[in-house]
C-alpha cells in the first residue's frame, strides 16, 4: 500500500512538472527569439528557452524571419536631382534581425512589440525618414538620366547610408533594389516655389532641344529623299539621252 501511495505521489509531482514546464517555459525557435527581463536581468535566448515566471518576469519575442517592404517618392514627395528634375522613385528593402544578443536586444528595445508580427510596417514606419533621406541625398549628387544608367550606383549609395541606420537599431540590410524610376508630373508641383521653377524652366529647355533635334532629323532625311529620287530620276534619263546622241551623231 506504500508503495502504491508512492507511486501515486511520484506521478502526481510528474504531471505537475510537466504542466508547469508546459506553462512557464518559453522556448526559442529557428524564427523566433526571447528577451526576458524581470528578475535575474535581461537575458537573450536564441537557442533554446527558459523559465518565465508570471510577476516576475516579462518575455518579449523578436522575429528573426526576413523583413521586406516597398517604399517610393513620387508626385509632391518625388525626389529632387542634381538637373533640378522631380523623379519618381520605388525601391524595395530586405532586413533581418542580427542573429545575436545585442542585435536581438537592441531591435527588441528599437521597435518593441512591433518585431514579434515580422511584418515589415513596423520597420517601415521607423526607418521611414532615413530611407527618404537616403534616397534624396543620392538623387542629389545624380542627375535624372544618370539615375537611370547607373541603378547600382544609385542603389549602393542608399543602401550604405540605410545600412549604416540600421545597424543601430539592430537589423541588417540583406538587399536593396530599385524598382522603378521615372520623371515626375511636374504640373502637380508649385510653381512659385524656386526649385520647382528651376525643374520646369530646365524640362522645357529640354523638351525644345529634343524637338529641334527631331525636327533637324526629319528634314534632313526629308532633302535626302528628295536628292536620291532626282538622281534617280536623272539616272533614268541618261538611257534615252544617250541612245539619242548616238543617233544623231
């Protein structure tokens, strides 16, 4: 009958062990990282768990999956180039949490309960000005048609200056890329404003080159038809003229 009774003692301690393991361990996964705090100071846990005692402690989860999101500058938020042109950039980012402990408490502090969703509007929302900064700081130094030939240069620069940000809040940039870039609409913009005026007055001096190149293109190829359909023409002429002279002679 002891023995019994034992028994039954020993398996009654199991089960509660287990429930309470089951309720007050927390353990990490291959895409989730734990930040406990509370009694005993931090701790970061990115391979396996630990005890996480209610009152005493405070688990935080960090998503170590891949951010990504897209984000542009367009209409009266385009981007202002060297020429005084508005372009209208789309880039998209790629960020993932530093797989340490001080990557993966700093992004836990950085952006707080937002990095559990692994979503990537809560680092959009946080980098938002640093990305339009970088984005703008590269389109200042580079002309809209030199952004075009040379996306990598231009995507390069943005990305050490994201990179450099994110760093200190604990991501890493895994890839940046351009998507699009094109000329903005103008029109949407205020002309009395002195940058506008300047981009307006440089299209328009464009756009005239470009027509007076076309128009100098048409009409010489227009003078070229003429010429070889004369000397074709005359070319034609030359058969009879010659068998004429022949009968004359």
């Amino acid at each position: 009958m002891i023995w019994f009774l034992a028994l039954l003692a020993l398996a009654a301690v199991i089960l509660i062990g287990i429930w309470f393991l089951h309720r007050y361990y927390a353990k990490a996964t291959l895409e989730t990282a734990l930040v406990r705090t509370g009694m005993g100071g931090r701790r970061v846990v990115l391979d396996g768990g630990c005890l996480a005692l209610p009152i005493l402690h405070q688990v935080q989860r960090v998503s170590m999956g891949t951010i990504s999101f897209t984000t542009s500058r367009s209409g009266r938020e385009a981007l202002m180039t060297q020429d005084q042109l508005r372009a209208d950039v789309e880039m998209e980012f790629e960020f993932y949490v530093d797989p340490s402990e001080k990557g993966v408490a700093t992004a836990a502090q950085s952006l707080g309960r937002r990095i559990a969703r692994g979503g990537g509007d809560a680092v959009h929302e946080v980098l938002a000005g640093q990305l339009a900064n970088a984005m703008q700081n590269a389109a200042a130094s580079r002309g809209l048609t030199d952004i075009h030939l040379d996306r990598a240069g231009y995507t390069d620069e943005v990305a050490r200056l994201v990179g450099a940000h994110a760093e200190r809040l604990g991501l890493v940039l895994v890839s940046a890329s351009l998507v699009a870039v094109d000329q903005s609409d103008l029109t949407q913009h205020d002309e009395s404003n002195a940058f506008n005026a300047q981009g307006m007055r440089r299209l328009a001096e464009l756009v005239a080159e470009q027509r007076k190149t076309r128009v100098k293109v048409e009409t010489e190829a227009e003078i070229a038809i003429s010429e070889s359909r004369l000397a074709q023409h005359n070319k034609r002429l030359e058969g009879p003229r010659a068998e004429r002279e022949a009968e004359i002679a």
